[in-house]
C-alpha cells in the first residue's frame, strides 16, 4: 500500500450482514479515477465472513491484542 492508496470502509451496525453483497455494493460507489487497495466492512455480525470483513468480537480482539 502507498501513500496514495484508497481504503474503502464502511459500518453496518446491524446484525447477519452480507458481507459480499456489502462489498458489492461499496464497490459500485468507489470513484473512477481511484484504484482501491481494499475494501472493509464493518458490522455487530455477519450471516457469512469473509476477508475484509470484521465483527465487534474481531474488534474487541483487536482492541485487547494492541491495547487500545
């Protein structure tokens, strides 16, 4: 990833989210000119996972492991 890299992210406070249909859909509204590096998606849980895609139990993994 470099300085000019986008991230694109996004947060479903929601249960059972689609992760893939999210990705899908945050996708479709990236801007022309940009060439995302990659695509996140963040939610209360997911009725499917897949990478790129975090929970608030990976995020209170997250939190623990780094301290924050």
């Amino acid at each position: 990833m470099t300085l000019t890299s986008w991230l694109y992210v996004e947060a479903k406070w929601s249960d059972n989210v689609n992760c893939g249909g999210e990705k899908e859909r945050l996708k479709e509204k990236t801007l022309a000119e940009a060439e995302p590096e990659a695509f996140y998606i963040f939610a209360k849980s997911f009725n499917k996972k897949e990478e790129g895609c975090f929970d608030l139990a990976d995020l209170e993994r997250l939190i623990e492991l780094y301290k924050l």
